[in-house]
C-alpha cells in the first residue's frame, strides 16, 4: 500500500503524547500506545490511500498523481536504505512506500519461508485497523485479474529478470494465499477500483496486452462525483471507432453504467482495447463528464506527457488519469471546506 499525503504547503508532520489508545498486535508483542498524529499545517493535508498487489500499476499511478498535483516529487534527500522503496517528497505531495515498513528483509523472509504480503514479515498491523482506515480522505484499489497479472508477470521477469517460467508459477503460487487472505479483501473499502481483465474483444485472449479496464466508483463519496460517459444514470455502450479517433484491430469499446460493488452503489465506466493515436484521445475525453478538468483537453494532454508510461496507451493509464484529476479537485474542496470551518470558528 501506499499512502499519499498531498498538500497545498508544506506541512511537517509530528506526533504528540495525546489521543486515541489504540492496541497494536503482532507475532512478537502486545502492548498499548497513545499516539496522536497530525500535521503542523493540518488544514491544507490530504491523505489518499493507494493498494494493490506487487507489480500491480502503484508506482506508475503515484507517478501520474503527482504530475497532476504539480510541482517535483523526489527521493529522500540523504537517499533511502531500501531499494524497493518509491518513497517521494515534494513542494505538493508526500508518497510514504509501505514497503518501508518491512520488518524482514528478502533474506529473512527467506530463510523462514514468509512472503512478502504476510503481516508476520511486517511491522505496521495499524494499517489493518479500521480507526487508521477512516483517516483517509479518498482510496484507490488497483485490481488486476490473475490471468493479465500472469501475463504481466511472466512478461517483465522473463524478458527483463532472465527467470525461467517454472520460477514465474512457483513464486505467484507461493503468494496468493496471502494475496487472497490480506491483500484482495481491501478492495471492498475503496472509493475507486480500476480492475483489469481480458479483453472480451478477442475470444480466447488472456496475454495482457489488450486490456479490459473497468473504472468502478463508489456513489455517495463527499467531494467525488462520479465520472459518466454521455448520460449520468443511464447503461450505454459505444464504439468510437471512424473518422475521428484510428482504431486497428480489435478496435476499441466503451461502456458505462451503474450497479453494486461488495453491497456499495457504484458507477462503472469501462474500456477494452488499445489506443492508436493518443492525440486523438481528446475526441473520446470530449465524450465523457465530471472530469474535474482545469481546460479542454487536460485529459489528452496528460496522457501524452507520460506517453512513456505502462499503460498509456489503453484503459490503464486513461483511468488513472482521470481518478488523479478527481483527485486533484476533490484536495481543492477539502482544503477550502477546512479553511472555512477554521475561519468560522476564529469568529465565535
């Protein structure tokens, strides 16, 4: 997981010897703390929370997020112990890498058979508190189906790692229970979930490369109303294909409409298939509402910038897009929702 931190001025955070009580548990240890954590300028901080599985997409869309938000995000100055760390500081945004709370480093976890994803070979069971949930001011699941994770996976450790396929099996075999016991049941809390599939645009297809990407939005979430295609509330399915937006085979399909999600009201916006020409994105952009877009074209323009990026040039990268300029804006509102209250309680 990720948790991001996005605020408007710099703020340093800090913790005091008052608050709640809370019960931290562990393999290792029972013991009580009192804490309270804050942020020295509190009114101008969000919190989002980002989850999903390794090699699921979290870096790629921390790295959108933060082009949205402006400003350069870095590593720590003085560097940062871990390698698999994606931990950034910046004018506008904080990104804190859980992956720096591991209790057990490769070796360790190793040597006594623990994957990465279980909380015996980790050191922040606060995470897994519902208190510590309810902080978060928006969160953002990234689902990604087993058949296109084994496709990513095989793809990127074979031609990039030199494993063999037989390692590839093996070691998602040896994560998924506690994939499947501690990470995918985060999914149900989250206010969007980007989920990717197998394109229903090829029979029989499951390689990954042609993605299925369904963008499911919890209704009711203050300060986020939910992206619509054409008609808010309606169920509607388009090819944009033709004279203004190049489609080669196996084109391209959108889809919009609503339902339940884990027993939450949700819209879904979904798209299968593979952008030709990423200039021509503006015409489906043109097509689509509450966008929270600063102009005409924010959309396309972005996605253009981070042409370079996984995922680009499909569903993936479109809805991160979108999820981050929502994102944006919905800062804007509890920044200004804050100010207001402080400033009505300075007159009384």
């Amino acid at each position: 997981m990720v948790a991001f931190a996005a605020h408007t001025s710099a703020a340093t955070s800090h913790c005091s010897p008052a608050g709640t009580a809370i019960l931290l548990r562990s393999g290792r240890r029972d013991f009580p703390t009192r804490v309270s954590c804050s942020a020295a300028a509190h009114n101008k901080t969000v919190v989002i929370g980002v989850a999903a599985d390794s090699g699921c997409g979290k870096s790629t869309f921390v790295r959108r997020l933060t082009s949205v938000l402006g400003g350069v995000a870095e590593p720590p100055r003085g560097g940062n112990p871990n390698p698999d760390s994606n931990t950034l500081v910046g004018d506008t945004a904080t990104v804190l890498c859980l992956d720096d709370y591991h209790s057990l480093d490769r070796a360790a976890r190793k040597a006594r058979g623990l994957t990465a994803l279980d909380p015996r070979a980790n050191d922040f069971d606060l995470m897994c508190d519902e208190r510590v949930r309810d902080l978060l001011d928006f969160s953002i699941y990234l689902d990604i189906s087993d058949e296109v994770k084994f496709a990513w996976k095989i793809q990127r450790d074979i031609a990039e790692r030199g494993h063999s396929l037989e390692s590839i099996k093996a070691s998602i075999e040896a994560r998924k229970p506690d994939f499947d016991a501690y990470i995918d049941p985060q999914k149900q809390y989250a206010d969007a979930v980007i989920e990717v599939l197998p394109t229903q645009l090829i029979p029989g297809d499951d390689d990954g490369k042609v993605p299925r990407v369904r963008l499911i939005m919890k209704e009711g979430v203050k300060h986020f109303a939910p992206v619509y295609l054409f008609d808010e509330g309606s169920t509607v399915s388009w090819i944009p294909c033709g004279r203004k937006l190049s489609c080669s085979y196996p084109g391209i399909k959108f889809a919009y409409g609503f339902g339940t999600y884990f027993g939450h009201e949700v819209s879904v916006l979904e798209m299968d298939g593979r952008f030709d020409k990423l200039d021509e994105l503006i015409y489906v952009e043109s097509h689509l509402s509450n966008l929270s877009t600063k102009y005409y074209g924010e959309v396309a323009q972005q996605m253009l910038t981070h042409a370079d990026l996984p995922g680009s040039n499909n569903g993936t990268g479109l809805f991160q897009t979108i999820v981050g300029l929502k994102i944006r804006e919905l800062c804007e509102q509890i920044v200004a929702e804050r100010a207001a209250m402080t400033a009505d309680a300075v007159k009384v």
